[in-house]
C-alpha cells in the first residue's frame, strides 16, 4: 500500500487560466505565476497515481488570501474526494490571518474533508495567534493539521519562508492534542528530539513528511528522521505535481532503510492518521 501523504490539486479553472487568479494574490503569484511551476486537477492526480502506483493520495489546496478562491478550492477537493473516495482523501486550505479562516476551515471539515493542509505562511514567520484555532479545531475533531515548515538555514528557494525553530516548536507545545505534520522533514526539528528535557514531549503528537526532500537533504536524513522521532513518525508526500515517486525511490533506496521502516514511510504510517 502506498500513501502520498502530500500532494496539490487545483479546480480546472485554475489550471485553464492561473493569470485570472493572481490578483490580489501574492503567495499564489509568487509561487504560480511562472507557468512552469505546474499545476493539476483531481483526474490529473489519479492517472499520476496510476502510472506510480500509489495507492491514496492526501490532495491539497492553496491558502488563497482572498475567501471566494478559498471557498471555491475547498468546494472542488470536497467534490474530488466523493468522486475518488477511494483514491483521495482531502485537506481544507484557508490563509490563516484571515477574518474568515475558522468558519471556513470548520465548513470545510463539515463537507467531508480529512483535516487541514498545507496551512503555510510564505513572508513571514508562523503567526501562532492565528494557527491557534485552527489547530485548536484539528484537535476537537481528531483530524491532523499539515503545516508548510522549511529549513531555517541553507539556500534560498522559492516558496522558502522565513520561519524560525522557536516559533514552530512554541505553536506544537502551544497544542499538545493536535497532531502536526510538518512538511519537508519539519525544518530539522526533530534532531532536538535528542535533547534530555522537554522535547520528546513536545514532539510527542508529531509527524513529518518527505515533500521536497531530494531537492534539500542527503538520503541519510530519512534514517534519522526515524531514529530520532520515531519510526511511525515519516511520511512518504511527493510535492506531486513537483516531483514524482520514481525520484522519491532512488534516495530511499540509499537511505539504509529496513523494509518495515521503508513500508511505513510509503503508506503504513499515513494510514494511521487518515485510514
Ligand atoms: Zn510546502
């Protein structure tokens, strides 16, 4: 069974005509408008999936800053997921800072979906104040909260954001009930989980996924995403439609990983959050 625990999805007319949706759009336009940065509806996702062989995939939206295009994003993955319930299960997407993000997030969850993701905040830090509820509502419902984390160090790279380690772990200690995944490898919190005090704790209702992941760490990460956190605690996420499996495969497969470890990375350990 695998799982691809990130993924994103747009309604088709987005994907016929981005240049209409840019307006008022800043995140969208700085990671969208450049039209090699590829984009695909719900049937584009399934034939990948039936080309790579995964079996379900987690398909996201985008927090539009804007509530129509919000609203209209969640409409479509809601629609999605009943037409590939076998296939699709379905995160809801709002732009945090928003007046309107919490009854649009809840309306959401009301339509079907599966949790939250990819919350993200592309210029600034994490806004703790916002994800508050949010989190706060993943945690009531026991749905899982996805949240865009990047390293805070290293090279720059669109869609980078200058997120900091204290702000991440304050939000995760902040809500001890939500369960997190923190995207691309969770910004290299987990090497704290060595520390003697506090920190296990914390990270206790943590997960991360591997989005992205060829492109910023070396194969050996994986291990000791695993040995560090714990081996349920990382998921197989493409980025699709940024990356495929086959590039997934080849750094796996130099990860040293035993074959349990490599089947709850590619799908057990996400059907433990989302059956
Ligand atoms: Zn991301």
């Amino acid at each position: 069974m695998i799982v691809d625990a990130h993924t994103h999805i747009f309604p088709p007319e987005v994907v016929a005509d981005r240049a209409r949706f840019l307006e008022g759009e800043p995140f969208f336009r700085a990671i969208y408008a450049d039209p090699k940065a590829r984009m695909v509806t719900a049937e584009g996702l399934v034939a990948a999936m039936d080309q790579d062989g995964v079996d379900i995939s987690w398909a996201m939206g985008f927090p539009w800053v804007r509530e129509e295009n919000s609203r209209r994003h969640n409409d479509y993955l809601a629609r999605a997921v009943a037409d590939h319930s076998a296939r699709l299960r379905g995160l809801a997407c709002v732009h945090p800072p928003a007046a309107w993000a919490l009854a649009e997030a809840a309306r959401a969850l009301e339509l079907g979906l599966h949790g939250l993701g990819e919350l993200a905040f592309y210029d600034s830090d994490l806004d703790l104040a916002s994800l508050a509820p949010l989190a706060a509502l993943c945690a009531e419902r026991n749905r899982p909260l996805l949240l865009h984390t990047n390293e805070p160090v290293g090279h720059q790279y669109p869609g980078k954001a200058p997120m900091t380690l204290k702000a991440l772990y304050h939000l995760l200690a902040a809500h001890p009930r939500t369960r997190f995944v923190l995207a691309h490898m969770g910004a290299g919190l987990f090497f704290f989980n060595l520390l003697k005090k506090e920190v296990a704790g914390v990270l206790a209702n943590t997960w991360l996924d591997t989005a992205a992941a060829p492109f910023l760490y070396r194969p050996r990460a994986y291990a000791l995403a695993l040995e560090l956190l714990g081996p349920d605690r990382l998921l197989y996420g493409s980025d699709y439609p940024l990356l495929g499996l086959a590039r997934y495969r080849q750094e796996l497969d130099q990860a040293g990983l035993s074959p349990q470890e490599l089947a709850g990375i590619m799908g057990g350990s996400a059907l433990a959050l989302i059956p």
